[in-house]
C-alpha cells in the first residue's frame, strides 16, 4: 500500500463526560485552516499549527486529495515551522480548533480524540488511521457510532460550519 493513502474511520464518543475521561492522556493543541478547497476535484491544502503539551511547537501543511475508495484519501504532509505555519494560517478563511488526546487500544492502534473549540464547542470525533483497508482494530467501549461517511464530519465542512451540525445532535441522541 502507498505510504500517501490515509485510510480513516471517525466516531462519536459514548463518553457522558469526556473532559474528565481523557483528562491524563498525552494532548495537543492544533489549529488547521484551508488555503485551497477545490470542491470540484475534491481537493484540499491544510495549514496547521501543532503545539504538543511537552514537545516544541511546529507546523505541517498537508494536500490532502479525493477519496477513491471508502475512508480512503491520498495525503502528502510535510513538517514546517511554526512561524511560517502561523503566517499561513492568518491568512486562511476557514478553519477550525481542537485539543487532540491520544489513547492506545489493547491492539496497539492509537485513536486521536478531537475536542473541538470556537463554534464547534462541545463537540467531540474519535479518529483511527488503519494501516490497511481490511484491518478490523479493536473498538473500545467508549465509542460511539461511525460517522467515516457523514460528509458533515469531514473537517474541511467542519471549517465551514458556523456552529455543531444537527447531525451531530441527532446521531448522540440515537446512540
């Protein structure tokens, strides 16, 4: 499989109070904006700020490109500075903020756990990156539903939204 081929699952949480659930695991602050969003080809170049709670801060941009098979896209991310990550992100239109925890399952697979911020506030995503399409990783009890192919989950819409899509709510409602 391509190094480049970013194959993802997403998940809400069935946490009732996830602030205080991760509260010891290892956290960083990010912020991404979007330099380009090409609807058309389905194509994105994300800026990001990166400020790990006990490493140096740092930044990536990444091309992130169409999805042609289920939860699969292929994504080239280099590593920038800080500084210029920070200009770029000034520039940027859309953008989003979230605190990312991580945990390690009994099978070895690290989950990120997005907290978003700003007028996504108290929304929360679990992200899983397989290392094959076929990989079956090991859910923990505190996931939620699958949201891999809800279009409003994408964080490029996730940028665009003005406050925590209805879709959101409904799903957490049904779980």
């Amino acid at each position: 499989m391509a190094d480049n081929l970013e194959i993802e699952r997403k998940f809400l949480l069935r946490v009732p109070n996830p602030e205080k659930f991760f509260e010891n695991l290892y956290y960083e602050e990010i912020s991404q904006g979007y330099l380009v969003d090409i609807k058309a080809k389905k194509i994105a170049l994300r800026v990001r700020t990166i400020e790990p709670v006990d490493f140096a801060k740092y930044g990536a941009i990444t091309v992130k490109g169409p999805s042609e098979v289920d939860n699969a896209n292929e994504e080239y991310e280099m590593e920038i500075s800080f500084e210029i990550a920070d200009a770029l992100l000034n520039t940027c239109e859309i953008g989003i903020t979230k605190t990312r925890y991580y945990f390690t399952a009994s099978d070895g697979m690290c989950w990120e756990i997005d907290q978003f911020h700003g007028a996504l506030e108290g929304m929360w995503i679990a992200e899983l990156e397989l290392p094959d399409a076929n990989y079956q990783p090991a859910i923990p009890a505190w996931i939620g539903t699958e949201v891999s192919k809800v279009p409003e989950f994408k964080n490029i819409v996730l940028a665009h939204a003005e406050e925590i899509p209805d879709v959101y709510w409904e799903l957490m409602n049904g779980q």
